[in-house]
C-alpha cells in the first residue's frame, strides 16, 4: 500500500501578483532515477536574475530548487514501493503569488532478484539425493524477490534446461511454477546405473513484464543398490547332456550380471539337490550321481531353479531344465552264450517236431528298445564218435512288432502348477511325456473335454495358454483340473492323466479413484479437525494384498501440518488454516497437495490425486497497537502543519497493516485545531493554540482496517478507539499586566512602613514568578518594594524616611516612581517579558506642636514646591496601529483559508 503524502500550504490575499510558471507540471520521475536529475523550473519574471529568489515553502530533502534559476531537481534515488508516490511542493518567490508543483513517483518494472541464495545465483549451488528419491518430494526451492510484489507482481519459475551426465537426455525434474520447488516428476526415472550421474539445471524466475533473474542447481546421484542380478539364459532355457557323463564333470555355468557397480553375486539352489553341485562363486554346474536312463530310477529331464543374490540383498531366481539324453548301449545276450565254445545242446535223434530245445536270453540296455532279431548259428555233426562229418548254417530269426503295448505316460506333474494371470497367449506351461514300446507307434495328446483357456500340441504334448487370463475376470475359473488322453496310432490303445493349474493373482491393476482432481475453497476460520473430503479409492486385483489400498500425503513441509490425512479422510489441523502469512502469499493463498493412492502388491501400484485449497482471507483480528491513550505534547506557538505526534496500530490481517485513521470525537467546533494523517496516523496541527485559553485537549481516534475480506464488507470492518491527549506546552508569549497600570497615592511624612499594593498578574506565569523592580523616581532610595509570600509586593517607605527627607520642609512633595515587572523569574533572560508601571506619590508633611520653653506662638509656613521627574516611553505613530489591525484580519483570514481547504472534503 503506497502512502500519500501531500505538502499543502494554502494562503490568500487581498491582491494579485505576477503568477509564478513551471516548466512542467504536474512531473512524472521514474523511480530509480539518479540524484541531481533536473525535473522542472520555475519562472517568476518579477525577481527573474534576482538571487535568492526561489524557495519551497514546505519542507522537504528530496527536492531543491535554485535560488536563483528556478531549476528544481531531485537529491535522492526513489524507490515507488517503499517511498511515497506523490509530492506537492509550494513554490514562493517572496510575492503573495504562490504555485504549486505536483511530482508522481512513476513505477519502472525491475528484474527479479536471484541473490537471496549466493550459491545458486553464481551456478555453485549443488546438494545429493538418492537414486531413489520419491516422486514429488521437496528437493530445493529457488529463491527469489521481486521488488514490484507489492504492486501485483508475480513470478514464474521454469526450468530453462536440463542436462545429464555422463549419459545425455534425461528428463527427470521439474519446478513449480508458483513456489519454485524443484522435485522429481517422474518422466524419467532416476538411474544411477543407467548412467545419470549428475543434473544440471538452468532455472529461471520470470516476472509479469517477462524480466528475469537466472541460477544453476547441481543435483548429484548417490548410487544405491537397487538392481537385481539379471541371469543370462540358456537357449531355450534348457541343458542337453548325456546319460554316460561321469560324475564330477561340468555339465553347464549360469552368468548373472548385476548393473549396480562394485557389487558381488552369489549363486545358490533355491531347492535342496542331490544329483547336480552348483560353485556359489563362479556359477559352476556339476554332477553329483550318474545319469543313467538304464537305471529306473533316474528321470529324462531335471528342472533346476538357481537364485543369484547381490550384496544388496536383492534376488531373482532363473529355472532351466537339464534333459538327458541316451546312448545307444549295445545288446547283451546272457554270457554262457555269447562267451567261449558258446552251449552245447544234445538232444534225442527221435525228438519231436516243435520241441523246446533252448531259450537264448538277451538284453538291450536302453530302457524301451527290444531285439527286433535273432541270427542263430547251427553245428550239424555225426552222432558217431569217430566220424568227422558236419555242417554248419545260420538261421536268423525276425521278431515282427505287434501293436500290443498301451502307452506310459512317463512325465506329468503331480504337483499343480502355478500359474500368474496375464501370461501371454501361446506361453508355454509344461511339456508332457510318454512312451509305447510297440516300435513305430506315433503318440497324440488330447485333452478329455473342451478347454478354451489352454491347448496341447497333439505331436509334441506341449501345454499352453490358449486363452488370456485374467484374475478379476468372473468368467475365468481360478483353478482347473486338466485331463490328457495319450493314444497311439489309429487310437488302438490309450492312456490317461491329469495335472492341475492354479491360477496366481498379480498386481496389474492400480488403484482408482472417483476424482483424480479435487478444488475447494476454505475460510480460513475453518475449524480444525474439519473434514475436506474422503477419498473414494478401489483396486481391481482380486487377493490381499494386491487389492489392499493405503493413502499417503505428500506435502511440502509449509502444508505438513496444516493437513492430517487418516486413512482416506483429509481433515484440517493440527494447524488452522492462515491467510496471513507473506509465504503464503507467494503460493498465491492456495495449497496444492498430492495423496498416492497404493496398494500393498508386488511391485506397489499406485495412483496420484491432486488436491486444490484455496483459501479465503476472513477479517479475524481488530487493529493492536501499543496502547489504546497516547499522550503528546505541543508548545502553543507551533506553526501550522507542526507533528503532534503518531498513532501506530498494526493489522495481522493479510495485506498487513491496511489502517486507517479517523478523528471522530474531541476535535468538534467552528475552527478544528487538529488533523490526522488517514493511512500514517501522524496528527498534525491544524489552527494556532492559545495555551491560556486551553491547556489540554482530548480527542478520540477510530482505527479501522480495510480490504482484510475476500469480499469487502464495511459492516464487517474491525475498528478500535484510541484516546489521545494533548498538552499544550506553555510558551512565553503574555506580558505581566498591572492594574491599574498607573497609581497615584497620598502619604504623610511620618509613615513607616507599607502603604499601596501593586496588583499584577501574568496569563503564563505564576505570581510568585513575578519580579518587581524600582527601575527610577526613588530619590536618596525613601521606597522601597516590599513582599511577603507570593503576593505582588507593597510599596513602603524606609525607617529614616521622615528625618532623611522631610525635616524641616513644610510644604507636600511628589515622587513618580516606574516599577518594572518580569515575568519567568530565573528563567531564561531572552525569553522574558516585562511591563513598567508608574506610581505617582504625594507626601504630605505632618505638623505637630513643638515643645517650647517660651509662651510664644511658633508658626509653621508651608511653602508649595513642584518635584519634576522626566519620563520617557516609546509612543507609535497613528498610522501603526491601523497597520498592525489589518495584518491581524488578514491573519485571520488565512487561517480561515486553511481550515476550509483540509476540510472541505
């Protein structure tokens, strides 16, 4: 609020005079300006080249003006926010012609001020934050000032750019535009190991008139360990070895690597094995027992899950399948056969047709082949011993396959697997296995009934997601048990399994909210624990805690406790709400709140609402100054316009100390002898003060404030009263007054003592300030001034009075004394005033009868003689008088004129 302050002297006169010219009125300064610059002129050509010629009459050390030119020009640098914005200045050339020069102090926008922060301003400002700092959360506020707040301007604060290193191109910050608070805005995350280092950020405040101000924040990036192991897969996530591999061989070395720097991993088995060694160092796979498929007990494939652990803790886990494949293993016929001279059989010559003769026994290692044929070598020898006849053949015999065997389903899980909703179509979930020893027979896999959610491949037994699988969806069971035919060709012989599938639930919805955006506005004489609003939040997922909301505030530490939010209720408090605050000012009255809505899954989803308050400004509070009396005092000849004194009332009502003030009691009359300043307080005086006709004066003072309601309201304007009081301090301005001013009195000659009281008095002092003084007349000193208390003193004569002077004179004598009066007795010589009055005395002798020896007759002769005593006083022509009455109308006369112009509004 700018103050006004108007210098305003105002005088008329019975004639006119030349008019005194300015250069340029009214003038309008720039603010900021330097000293010495020249404003405007006056001209008067009744004293043109005359000097001392030019004058202001009010008061003032921001102006001069040339005595002799008439030049005036300003002796100060102005500031339109902190000095006044207009001047009246009275200009006088010693004529009864006056001018009055109007100068307004003109608003030039200023850039805004970045140096409340040196570092900031000068691009050394740097603080660090973790990689993983939350969203929105207060980082650094920019600092700046704009001079022209006060006249409504604002600033907005914008990052001008954003590099990042040593990796280019992150766009990871952001400023508010209104409190220049720098947070993370998520565009791009923060990633140490990605590469981002460090942030430089160019901000700029920007004000209304698009003047600037501009520093640099460098934000550093403290790496964390915040990355999981990442497993280098095996093709097709699976490792082919042989069933003859000995034991201790590698058969296989998982790799994870971990993007966090300096960090070690270790690798371990998430299930207990008995048949495979993994080294936790070097990720090294080797077998622990044989894998032969000759052994029943062996299985054609094991599923491993290794787990790869950081220094950091943090885990993930890879799954691979180790198939082992056969080796053709050679047949094996039973020893006695295949070894040395081979069997020899004897059999009777007369042994019937299809008689059993010798069962060869033989083998094939690998489990699931058969001999499919036998050669048998045939010795045909003479019965008789000494006969060496014989012949030899081979007969080799063909077993034919015959479809007789069923299939085996020799791999399906009995443990029910499970699944996470939303795998993709087509992911695979299991391959299913079997055997038919019949030789050439082909299998086909089919599931026993129809289920859209999966298929299986008929030739490979590979089972997968047919269908997309949601966990909400009602439609979609969460279980299902799935049985599998095996049949072999042409369907002569089947088999049947069946495995189960359990349907997990995963994180995939975030919670929603009714709104994502709320705006109130607030009195800010809201009671606390009042409730602004419960949120209406739900998560789709369909298990705990996937489906478990939890809210969050996220707020600047201005808002923190001026908002509670418990669970989904935001409430005001602890802190009522204030409008009054210069900080809050610059949020413009409003609080911008953020409430992450999460759920409790893996990852965490969540969801922002941003919440608007805006605050009304509510007149709360009445003016408060120091005291409710003020006492001042004031000599009685002060000129007009003279300070009394200032009333000084605050208001913590935003905008701040809008007071003003108002005399509404004790200065009422025909001629009002004091004024007061609206928007200063300062009461100066108005008309000339008597203090002998009025020592003391009371007036009553309203304070009121203004504008403190977003709508102004005058009957709901807070004001209070101030009484305020007056002295009038004595100024030596009355002459003693003796009356009657001339004394005349008859005495005879034989008095002693007192005979005539002086009666004066003083309006502006007290009797006993009064000193009297015998200044002449007083021949052979025969009088004498004598006082008791502090009454005005008796003239008395002396005690030789009669013998000293009067022996022998026989006719009356007169004296003519002149006595002075001084008022302030003791007081200062310069300031004292003093009257003369005159005392005529007649003394007349006293005849008495003389002694005498003689009878004779004595006769006294009075003889008449005349005192003379030259007076001399100062006696004023005629046309004196006449003079002084006219200048005391026209003084008069211009006080009048003052009066009228202050108060003629």
């Amino acid at each position: 609020m700018n103050v006004f302050k108007v210098f305003f002297i105002s005088t008329v006169f019975s004639s006119s005079g030349a008019e005194i010219q300015i250069l340029i009125n009214p003038v309008n300064l720039p603010e900021n300006l330097l000293p010495g610059t020249q404003l405007s002129r006056a001209y008067d050509k009744d004293v043109a080249g005359k000097p001392n010629a030019y004058r202001f009459l009010n008061k003032t050390k921001d102006f001069v003006i040339d005595a002799s030119s008439g030049v005036i020009t300003s002796t100060k640098i102005f500031n339109f926010e902190t000095d006044p914005i207009r001047f009246l200045l009275i200009i006088d050339t010693g004529g009864i012609s006056r001018s009055v020069l109007t100068i307004n102090i003109i608003d030039v926008p200023e850039r805004p001020d970045c140096t409340a922060d040196p570092q900031f301003s000068s691009g050394i400002a740097t603080l660090e934050i973790a990689e993983d700092y939350p969203l929105f959360q207060f980082i650094y506020r920019v600092t700046a000032t704009d001079e022209d707040f006060a006249n409504g301007d604002r600033l907005m604060y914008t990052v001008e750019s954003q590099l990042s290193g040593p990796r280019r191109g992150a766009n990871s910050f952001g400023v508010d535009p209104v409190s220049g608070v720098i947070s993370l805005r998520g565009e791009d995350s923060l990633d140490f190991d990605a590469g981002y280092h460090t942030f430089q950020l160019a901000l700029r405040a920007t004000d209304t008139k698009g003047l600037f101000c501009q520093g640099t924040l460098i934000i550093k990036i403290k790496d964390i360990n915040d990355e999981k192991p990442q497993f280098e897969p095996f093709p097709l996530d699976s490792i082919n070895v042989t069933e003859n591999k000995r034991v201790g061989e590698i058969i296989g070395k998982v790799k994870a690597t971990d993007r966090d720097e300096d960090s070690s991993i270790t690798y371990s088995f998430k299930a207990q094995q008995g048949m495979f060694a993994l080294d936790p160092v070097t990720g090294i796979i080797t077998l622990l027992q044989p894998l032969s498929l000759d052994n029943p007990n062996n299985s054609k494939f094991y599923s491993l899950a290794i787990e790869a652990r950081d220094d950091g803790n943090n885990t993930s886990t890879y799954m691979f399948t180790v198939f082992v494949e056969n080796v053709n293993d050679p047949i094996i016929c039973d020893t006695s056969f295949s070894t040395g001279a081979g069997i020899s059989v004897s059999v009777p010559e007369n042994v019937p047709a299809s008689t059993f003769i010798y069962m060869i026994l033989s083998r094939d290692p690998d489990l699931g082949q058969e001999v499919e044929q036998f050669q048998l070598v045939i010795a045909v020898k003479n019965r008789e011993p000494l006969s060496l006849e014989s012949c030899t053949g081979i007969i080799t015999i063909n077993i034919q396959n015959v479809n007789d065997e069923i299939p085996v389903i020799t791999h399906i899980p009995d443990a029910p697997i499970n699944i996470y909703e939303n795998l993709p179509v087509g992911t695979k979930l299991i391959k299913l296995t079997a055997a038919d020893r019949d030789v050439g027979d082909s299998l086909y896999y089919e599931f026993i009934g129809t289920r859209k959610e999966f298929s299986i491949n008929q030739d490979s037994g590979e089972v997968t997601v047919a269908y997309p699988l949601d966990y909400e969806d009602a439609t979609i069971p969460k279980s299902w048990v799935l049985y599998v035919r095996v049949c072999d060709n042409e369907r002569t012989h089947s088999t049947t399994g069946s495995f189960t599938v359990i349907l997990q639930d995963v994180n995939d919805n975030a919670p929603k909210c009714s709104q994502s955006i709320y705006t109130f506005e607030l009195p800010e004489n809201i009671p606390v624990e009042t409730i602004l609003v419960s949120l209406t939040c739900t998560d789709q997922d369909g298990t705990f805690p996937n489906n478990n909301i939890t809210y969050q505030l996220m707020a600047d530490s201005f808002s923190n406790e001026t908002f509670t939010l418990i669970n989904n209720e935001l409430k005001v408090g602890p802190v009522h709400l204030d409008y009054d605050k210069p900080i809050f000012a610059g949020m413009h009255f409003k609080y911008t709140l953020f409430v992450r809505v999460s759920d409790e899954g893996s990852p965490v989803l969540s969801t922002l609402i941003k919440i608007i308050v805006r605050v009304n400004r509510i007149n709360e509070v009445n003016p408060i100054g120091a005291t409710s009396a003020f006492t001042f005092s004031i000599f009685e000849n002060s000129p007009v316009d003279t300070l009394v004194g200032k009333l000084t009332f605050k208001d913590s009502d935003w905008p701040f100390n809008n007071i003003k003030y108002t005399i509404i009691g004790g200065n009422l009359g025909l001629s009002p002898r004091f004024y007061i300043e609206p928007y200063t307080g300062m009461i100066r005086l108005l008309s000339s003060l008597d203090r002998e006709a009025e020592s003391l004066h009371k007036i009553v003072v309203r304070i009121t404030d203004l504008d403190n309601d977003a709508l102004p309201d005058p009957l709901r304007q807070r004001s209070v009263m101030a009484q305020v009081t007056i002295h009038v301090l004595n100024v030596n301005d009355e002459p003693p007054v003796c009356t009657p001013p001339h004394l005349e009195a008859w005495i005879f000659s034989n008095i002693k003592g007192p005979f005539v009281q002086l009666n004066c008095s003083d309006r502006d002092s007290l009797p006993e300030h009064l000193s009297y003084s015998i200044l002449g007349g007083n021949t052979n000193n025969q009088f004498t001034l004598w006082r008791q208390g502090v009454d005005p003193p008796s003239l008395a004569t002396r005690q030789d009075f009669q013998f000293d002077v009067f022996q022998g004179i026989q006719d009356p004598m007169t004296f003519q004394l002149l006595i002075e009066v001084t008022d302030e007795l003791g007081g200062n010589k310069a300031s004292q005033l003093s009257v003369t009055s005159t005392v005529i005395i007649h003394v007349l002798p006293w005849t008495t009868t003389q002694p005498t020896t003689f009878k004779k007759t004595t006769t006294t002769t009075i003889t008449t003689s005349v005192l003379k005593k030259i007076l001399y006083y100062w006696s004023p022509d005629n046309w004196f008088p006449a003079v002084l009455t006219v200048t005391g109308v026209l003084f008069v006369m211009c006080l009048y004129a003052v009066a009228w112009c202050l108060f003629k509004e």
